[in-house]
C-alpha cells in the first residue's frame, strides 16, 4: 500500500549506467549536428521552426536512448498528440471518467483508480481516465483532510486545498497504481503572473512526463484543472482597445492593485501538449525534458513572445517577430501571424503604455485611440496587426481571439513595442466599429467571398477605387464612408448587384485615409443593418476629380425591388455604373415576361449641384419581348439615369424600377433630341428614320417605320397629312413637308378601319440656322472634350479601359459643310441619319 505521507514517491527513478550515458549522449550529438548543417539553430525559435525540427528529427529515424533497466530515456517522440489522440475513444474515456461515483474518493485510491482504468485499452487511455478525472475536481468542494481516509483520493485533495500538495503529485501517484511510468518534472512557468523580459528564477514549479506507448509526453494537471486571472497590472495602461472610445490617459484609472483569483474550467490543451508548444509556458531545468529535438535555452526562452495556450489552440502561429521585444525605430511596426483556415475566428487588441515611463507626460493630451490596424488577409491565412505610434515610449500589443461560437475573448499573443521614435505626423485610423479591418467571418456567414479585396486596405486610383464580393444568396446592404475625423460623407460609395456579385464604387474627395464602412443582411429579414466589413481606403495624392456620385435617390444601382415584381430580366451589356463609350451612346436591355409602358429620366449633375434634364435624348421600345432604351449623351459629366415602369396605360403609377449612373468622358460628336413618344407607346413598333427629334422647317422630310401590327400611320404637318405606304419589306415610309418654324410633326396610328387615330410619336420644327448652330456648338464641345481626354491620357489619368478605336475625327470639311449647306437637302440628310446604337461597352475596374 502506498505511503499517503510521502507525496514525492511516483515511478523507480531512470536508471544510468555508462553505456547508456554514452549512448544518451550520442543520441543527442547527431541530432545537434544534423539541425545545425540545417540551419535550425541559425534563427530565433517559433513553434513553426520547432515543429519543423521534430519532423526533421523524425525523418533520421534514430532509436532512443535506453537506461539501465530497458526503459527509454528522455527523448523528442516520434509522433505528435494529434497522432496518437482517438478522439472518439478520449470522449467514451472521458465520460466514464466523469461518472465516477463520488464513494470511490474516499476509499482506497486503488479502487478509484481499478474503476477509472477498467474499460481502457492502453497507456493513452488509462492516462486520459486518470488525468480528466483529477482535473473534473473542484478544490473547493474537498476540505477537513483529517476526517478522510489518508490513503484516499479525497485526502489528496483536501491537501492540495491546503496547499500541502498539488495536482501533479496526485497524478503521479494514480499513475504509479496504473503501471504508467511518470517523472516529475522541475523547471520555470510563464503563468499568469509572468511579466514580459521577467528573470526566470524560481524555478519550484513541477509538471509531469508520462512514458505512454513507448514515447515520453508531457502534461500539466493542474494547469488543466484550473486558472488564474488578474484585473490587470497596475504598471500599463490601456490606451486602445479596437472598440472602446479612450480619449486620452486621464480615463484610464491608475495605480489600481493586481487582483488574482483562481477560476476552476477544464482546459485539454494542457494533455499531452506538443513539445514544441509546451516550452512557451513550462521550461523545465534539465534541457532534455524539452523533449524537443532543437532546444531552447534559458535565454531564448526568456526572450520568446509570449504565446498562450488559446494562439495554439486556434492553430496560430508566428511569422515575423519570434522575440517579445520589438525595437521600432520609425514610430510604426508590423507583426504578422499565420491563422487556420478551417477555424472560425474573431480577433481584436489591445495596446497599453507604460504607466512610469517618460512618454505619459507627453501622451496625456493626446488622443490615443485608433493607432492599430488589424486585419485578416483571408486568402493568405494571415493576421496582420500594423501600428503606428505618435510619441516614443514602451507599448504593449495583446492580441486577443476567440472561435465565432465562443462568447468571450482569450488572450493568445503579447509583445513589448518599444519605440525610439514617433511616426511624423502620426495620426489615427478612422473608426473602425468591428475592430477588425477587412473580410471576416460575418461576410462569410452572409455567403460573401472577397473578389477585389480580402485584406483590410483598398488603394485608390485618383481617388476611385471599386470592392467586389461573390454571392451565393440575396443579401441586402447599406454602407458609408466616413473620414478620420468621424465626418460621414454623402454620395460617395454607390452599390449595385450584377451577375451574383455585389460591387462597390467608393469616390473620396481629397488625400488620406477613410473607413469604408459595408452593413448588410440575408435579403427580407428586418431590423438593424449589422456593420459585417470596413476597408480602410488610402489616397496618396489628391484626386483630379473630387466630385461625389450623383444623387439618384436610393445608394443602390441596378434592378429595384419592383423590377423583379414586373418580371424583368436585366439582360444589358452594360453595368449599372459605367463609363460611357467613346461614342456618347449607350443602350440598355430588358427582358419582358409581358409588355410595360415605361418613363426613362436622363438627368446630367453639373459642378454647382444643380441638375440638368437631357430625358429627351433618350428612346425606347419593345421587340420581340425585349425593352431596348437608347441613351445619348449630349455633354461631357455624370449622368443618372432612372426608368419608371407600370404595366399598362392603365395602371396607377409609374414605379422606379432601374437606376443607373453614367461617366461621359466625350460626348456624342453630332446629337440632337430625339423624337417625344406618347405615353402609350406601342409594342413592336420601331423608328428607323428620322431619329433626331427635330426638323428643319420647310423641309421634306423621309419617314421610315417597323410597325406590323398597324392598320395605319398617319404624318400630319402644319402642311397637312399624309398616310405612310408599307413597303415590300413590311416598312411603312413616305415623305412629307414640315411646317413652319415652331410647330410640330406627329406620327398617329389605328389598328383597324373601326378606330379612332391616336398619336404615338411627335418631332419639333425649328429654322435650319438654329440646327446649324447647334450642330457647330455640339462640334466645340466635342473638340473640347477630345483635347482635355488626351491631355488625361498623356498624363496617365485617364481610365485604362478607355477604348479610343472608336474616336471620331474632326477635319476641316465638317465645319465647310456646315456654314455651305445651311439651306440643302444634304445638311438634313446628315441631320437625321440613323444613330448605330453599336457601343462598346466599358465597365470600371475592367
């Protein structure tokens, strides 16, 4: 029966005797020779380099060292936790373990130990019962030792309480019953007390390694069983936390004390915890308990960052600072991480100042929130945490996690910034509500994959810049953009959803940095907008052009709600915000489930905000099903462009069914309004000519028409009125003599001999000089915007997908034709000629 008074007595001690020594030590000498000649020692140790020496160790395949007795001496294992770990068997061990009756504490502690062993297999699972059953016992619930059986678990227990004895010792002993061969392990912790750079000196902390299966493994009981956590250290104090609003250090109370309490919750992570993991919170005092084929020294340890258990166990790992200490020498500094790709997480920081060094004085003032940029690169797997800093001093950098499902934060990661010199006119981040910066996992939930930008920056190019996501469901958005001094701005980010992808065009009207901020939800659900991703924008130079997007009435282009409600189909080359083609005209398509009747509205947003009404350069009809509107554009600037539908004459209102906005770099060379159609214009008919809506008084003038369903059409001119004769090809065409200056022309049709005319079509008379005259001034302004267009191109601002191929020259013999031919028929002739609606169609960002 075991000694109850002798707590240190676990397993027989390792045995040694020359041979073995000499072997241990050959052991240990190919391994150091052959990281050495691959470079392992050449760098600071991270648990990646670590990790990649133990499999570099495992691929020489070297037997382990053996003591006196045939028992393996301390040696790295040769496979990982996650090799040997049945998670499914660990979960029946675990339940089995948790069920233990209670009775079995207080009696011999072999019988707890015979019941907890009874249904294993092996050295894992006989260990696994053991230890989950010690780490499942609250100390607080085990007290009066005297009146407990001294050779019982509950005694155990009562001592520990006492603090007469830990866990790991209760371990050792419940072992030594189950035939599992443990060593106490002696050496220095980093708990929760450690203080960064802190001398390792008390060295009294004692863990476990466990022989499982031939291998050596380490593990921590109490650790598992229990934590400590402390209201904070009274030296640092917060200045940023991502979220909170910290104005400056005069609301950050000081010189509170350090609180500690213990808070019992089981952690597995601390079961058979990988070597290479395992040294950044135990560094045991005789080096080969490492078990790590390249070990670390005392003083690489002392300088290693300061990793907890949650940066493992959410699969994180170092990229680019091994050391705690990161000296900063221009005020700002990058730490990057590497993150899984198959675990949902949240992260956020938190940066504090020391409390009693010589920056507080010149930080009090300041304020100090917002220096940190956080950002998942999704894509890359990577965390990139970027800051800058306004004054020099000592900074701390926690960066905190958790998994989407968890409801609080844990602490993974610290470092010591220590910064030798400001950032030059250092200034803050824009607000930022999420803390992160880019695509997390909100976007994921709502099915939206970053196409343009998975990091949290978007550069602009001349202050333009355009965020794509990929869509697999109907998502509903609002957004805005909001400057570093928290000043939200209308009109400058506009969104439209084309062909499953939602896109964003952000305009920003000067140099420096803004928060694009993205709200959205599943398409029909109500309430809030939750803010799911913010960009931060970077304009380095101030932009040509300042001017915001035109007010359209609603932030989103494209398609209503009411034009799926009226069974329409956007089948347009072009997008809902585009640049307009050299040729100053555009065409749009719809498809129709059955006929509308429809409204379009051209509005061109001059400089000085007011607005400018070019709807009568704009036409419709429908063929074959399809709504086709043609849109020409008469000046150089923005357009918005908004159709109104209903489904019949009769209906009530007309609905906004399509928004869009249009960039006219050149305007069309020669363009004239086109002709008014009725309210009621008819399905299947089709103008072929004359397509500019105004006429040279006196003057004949050639109709042509496609209309098959028409009994007749009628022209009627201050001159009187002439029915049109359908041709051969089934086009109805004539001539006919327009009036004076100032009346109108009118197209009217009947479907039957049994119906009353009504009009469908109507064209203004003018004097030829005025049409003239307005061609020439179209010329200037035409001739205007080719020069200030090639002048942007030579200089490299002009929009890269900007296609010259189609440019109209200007030559000498159009204005000699002009002023010679104010009064013949040739003049008419080019006025009226047919507008090929045959655009290329030029999308931003493509």
């Amino acid at each position: 029966m075991m000694n109850a008074y002798n707590m240190d007595a676990t397993s027989p001690p390792i045995l040694f005797h020359a041979s073995s020594r000499r072997k241990e030590k050959e052991f240990w000498e190919t391994i150091k020779s052959h990281l050495t000649y691959k470079g392992f020692y050449d760098k600071a140790p991270t648990p990646r380099l670590l990790r990649e020496a133990q499999d570099e160790y495992r691929s020489i395949k070297l037997d382990p060292p053996l003591d006196a007795t045939g028992k393996p001496l301390p040696y790295p294992a040769l496979t990982s936790k996650a090799d040997i770990i049945d998670r499914d068997a660990i979960e029946t061990i675990d339940c089995h373990a948790l069920g233990a009756p209670r009775v079995l504490a207080y009696e011999d502690m072999y019988k707890l130990v015979k019941y907890l062993i009874g249904e294993c297999n092996n050295d894992v699972e006989r260990l696994r019962a053991i230890f989950r059953w010690i780490a499942s016992q609250n100390l607080k619930q085990w007290h009066d030792e005297v009146s407990f059986n001294r050779d019982s678990a509950a005694y155990y227990l009562a001592r520990i309480r006492a603090k007469k004895a830990n866990h790991n010792q209760l371990l050792q002993r419940m072992c030594s019953l189950a035939n599992i061969y443990c060593v106490k392990i002696r050496g220095y912790v980093k708990g929760v007390d450690y203080g960064l750079g802190q001398e390792l000196t008390d060295c009294d902390s004692t863990w476990t390694a466990v022989l499982v299966d031939g291998s050596w493994r380490l593990l921590d009981v109490y650790w598992a069983t229990c934590h400590r956590v402390h209201s904070g250290d009274s030296s640092w104090e917060l200045i940023d936390d991502g979220q909170s609003d910290i104005t400056s250090l005069a609301s950050t109370p000081r010189g509170h004390p350090k609180v500690s309490k213990t808070e019992y919750a089981y952690n597995d992570y601390y079961f058979l915890t990988d070597p290479e993991q395992f040294i950044y919170s135990h560094f045991p005092i005789d080096e080969k308990w490492q078990l790590l084929a390249r070990p670390v020294t005392l003083e690489e340890a002392k300088r290693m960052a300061l990793l907890k258990r949650n940066f493992f166990s959410l699969g994180m790992d170092i990229i680019s600072h091994p050391r705690y200490v990161i000296e900063c020498d221009d005020g700002e500094v990058q730490v990057t991480f590497s993150t899984p790709n198959d675990v949902k997480t949240n992260y956020k920081y938190e940066l504090y100042v020391e409390s009693d060094g010589g920056s507080l004085e010149e930080l009090h003032n300041l304020s100090l929130d917002r220096y940190v940029f956080l950002e998942k690169v999704t894509k890359e797997n990577l965390l990139n945490v970027k800051m800058r800093f306004p004054a020099v001093g000592k900074y701390k950098l926690k960066i905190l996690a958790k998994e989407h499902d968890e409801r609080s934060f844990y602490y993974t990661v610290t470092y010591i910034i220590d910064v030798l010199s400001p950032l030059e006119n250092c200034r803050p981040l824009p607000k930022n509500e999420r803390g992160e910066w880019g695509p997390g996992l909100e976007t994921e939930e709502l099915g939206l994959e970053p196409i343009t930008h998975d990091s949290g920056e978007v550069p602009t190019d001349d202050g333009k810049a355009e965020v794509r996501f990929g869509m697999s469901k109907p998502v509903e958005f609002k957004h805005k953009l909001v400057t570093g001094d928290d000043q939200e701005l209308p009109n400058r980010v506009i969104h439209r959803v084309e062909n499953s992808e939602a896109v964003f065009n952000i305009r920003v009207p000067d140099e420096g940095e803004y928060a694009f901020n993205v709200y959205a939800r599943e398409e029909g659900e109500k309430g809030e907008y939750p803010n799911v991703c913010n960009y931060l924008l970077k304009c380095d130079e101030e932009p040509e052009d300042k001017h915001a997007f035109p007010d359209v009435g609603s932030d989103k282009l494209g398609p209503t709600p009411a034009f799926e409600d009226l069974g329409m189909k956007n089948i347009s080359i072009m997008p809902a915000l585009m640049l307009a083609p050299v040729t100053g005209e555009v065409t749009l398509q719809f498809k129709l489930t059955h006929d509308a009747v429809f409204i379009p509205e051209l509005l061109l947003h001059n400089d000085d905000g007011s607005k400018s009404d070019f709807s009568e350069y704009t036409m419709w009809d429908i063929l074959a099903g399809v709504a086709t509107f043609y849109i020409t554009l008469p000046r150089v600037g923005m357009y918005s462009l908004a159709i109104r539908a209903k489904p019949s004459v009769d209906a009530e209102n007309f609905t906004p069914i399509f928004h869009s906005i249009i960039d006219a770099i050149i305007p069309k060379k020669q363009c004239l309004p086109c002709p008014q159609q009725s309210i009621d214009w008819p399905p299947e008919c089709h103008v072929l000519r004359p397509l500019s809506g105004v006429l040279a008084a006196r003057e004949m003038v050639r109709f042509e028409i496609d209309f098959s369903q028409a009994y007749e059409l009628i022209v009627t001119s201050g001159n009187g009125s002439k029915l049109l004769k359908k041709n051969s090809g089934g086009i109805w065409e004539g001539e006919v003599l327009a009036g004076n200056e100032d009346s109108v022309v009118t197209i009217s049709v009947r479907y039957s001999d049994r119906d009353d005319y009504h009009y469908i079509l109507t064209y203004k008379v003018i004097d030829r000089d005025e049409i003239v005259g307005e061609r020439l001034r179209q010329l200037d302004r035409y001739k205007e915007a080719v020069a200030r267009a090639e002048a942007l191109r030579e200089a490299g601002k002009l929009p890269k997908n900007f296609d010259w191929s189609k440019l109209e020259d200007i030559d000498d013999e159009d204005l000699e034709e002009l002023e010679n031919t104010k009064c013949t028929q040739t003049v008419l002739t080019l006025l009226t000629a047919d507008l090929q609606l045959t655009s290329q169609y030029l999308y931003y960002g493509e």
